[in-house]
C-alpha cells in the first residue's frame, strides 16, 4: 500500500503560535490561565491543557465575572468588545490573534469608518467570523452565499467592502465575489483567506483525485477541516473524517492500493504520525 501525506498537513502558523504561547505561560506565569473559547478546535490539546491547569471561560457573562488572572485570546481572535471587557476589569492579556485574522479586524474597523459597509463571506457562527463582525457596526454583515447576500436587499449604489473568513473555501468566495461583481455596488474585495488555507485546500484536493482512499484529521468542530472533508469527497468518495487513529475503521482502507492523508490547522503532528505509521504498517 502506497500512503500520501500532505506536506500541508497539521498546525498553521496561527495555530501553533496560539498553542505556544499558552504552554509559555504554564510556565512562567503565577496567576491562573484561561483562555477565551478553546485555544483550538482539537479536544486532545484542550484536554492535555486542562491536564495542566489551564481553564476554558465559555462566554461573555464568565468573563466579565473574571478579576484576576492571564486570559489568553486565542488564534480565532475576538472583538473589540471582548477587550474592553478585559481592560476595564484589569485582566492581564495574551493576545494569541493570528495575525492574519488581526489584519482582517483593522480593514474591517478602517472601512467602516470610511463609511462602506462590510460583508465577511463565511460561517457566522464561528468564532472568527464573531471576532472579525466585533470590529465593524451594526451594518455589517455576514453572508455565506449569492442568497445570503440577495437576502439583505441592499440598495443600488451602496459602497460594500467584501471579507473572507480565513479558512473559506477559495473557489467559493471567488464564485460569490464575481456574481456579486454583476450587481450594480460600489465595491471593494479583498481576499483574506489565508495562503496557508489555500495551499492546503489545494494539495488536499489534487491528492484526493489521486488516491482510493483519502482520510481527513481534525477536530469535529473544526472549520478548515470540515472544508478540507467537503473539497476531498468531490474527488475521493472514500474519504473519510477522522479525529485520531480511534475514528478509523480498519475496513475502510484494507483494500485500498493508494491512501492519502491530510489533517485541519488544528491538528497536532503527533495524530497526523500516529494515523500514517499503523495505515502503512498495519496495512
């Protein structure tokens, strides 16, 4: 059996960032550790962190409650709501924003002030699209598709600034952005999926056309992975979504001849080297 593993594979730069600054502050500091939402969409790493002493603070009405301690801010990033919270309460802050994500807070917060509305094309329920949404206005808006978009009934003229989640499919915000680029706006696009995210979708997807089957690793509330689960299966229909070699069904790969293996930005390597040495040993 011959076995790919995608070279793309495994944390991001953001995400492996976040990860050390919280292990860097199991180490040096002396106040409790908490951090906003999970550092990462992966239960192994959240749980060995609780292991550690590190506490998980789920929404606003905790934090706000918080007078001491280190709140760390995970790659997600948040709002700028979440550190007035913070500021006003004098908790000590560990700013793990990606930076990527940082740069989309700073458009998002300068063209609203130059008086265009914002849309962020991605999922609003995740926590980065909630984070980005917290530096615009009460304008701004999210939308996943042409009739989210036509759903908002904007009128012809308006000035729009068009966002992308990091982790958003490439080929769907370019489709959106150019059927939106039919309508009669004033618009501004910039493409802020990450180039991290693109290469992997990529190499995901030209592995996947290449293999039997294609294994997928990554937390099950993870966005990117789930996105990478969805851009395989179109070429692969084996392809299966796993979060560690526990998820994997043994009948799934045993006649295979040629497997491919990619895992989400928030997977840790050792997961991705588990799951690659037993499906080319065992199998």
């Amino acid at each position: 059996m011959e076995v790919t593993v995608a070279k793309t594979a495994g944390f991001c730069f953001g995400v492996r960032r976040a990860v050390e600054k919280v292990y860097e502050q199991i180490e040096t500091s002396k106040k409790p550790i908490y951090t906003y939402g999970p550092i990462i969409h992966n239960e192994e790493v959240v749980n060995d962190l609780k292991r550690r002493g590190v506490s998980v603070i789920e929404d606003e009405e905790q934090l706000k409650a918080l007078k001491s301690g280190v709140v760390i801010i995970r790659s997600h990033g948040v709002g700028k709501r979440i550190y007035d919270i913070l500021n006003a309460n004098g908790v000590e802050i560990v700013d793990a924003t990606c930076p990527y994500v940082k740069k989309i807070h700073k458009i998002v917060e300068e063209q609203c002030r130059d008086g265009r509305q914002v849309l962020i094309v991605g999922n609003e329920a995740h926590p980065e699209v909630q984070g980005i949404k917290g530096w615009g206005n009460g304008d701004t808006k999210v939308v996943e598709s042409l009739a989210d978009f036509e759903k908002l009934g904007l009128p012809l003229g308006a000035r729009l600034c068009i966002v992308a989640q990091t982790t958003f499919n490439y080929n769907k915000f370019q489709d959106l952005v150019e059927k939106i680029s039919k309508t009669r706006y004033d618009i501004v696009v910039l493409n802020t999926i990450c180039n991290a995210t693109q290469e992997r979708q990529v190499e995901a997807k030209k592995i996947a056309s290449q293999v039997d089957v294609m294994l997928v690793i990554g937390g099950k509330h993870s966005s990117n992975t789930q996105k990478l689960y969805e851009i395989c299966q179109k070429e692969c229909k084996n392809t299966f979504y796993i979060q560690t070699l526990d998820d994997l069904n043994p009948e799934c790969i045993s006649s295979a001849c040629n497997v491919g293996i990619t895992a989400g930005a928030s997977t840790p390597n050792n997961i991705i080297e588990e799951v690659h040495t037993n499906v080319r040993v065992k199998f």
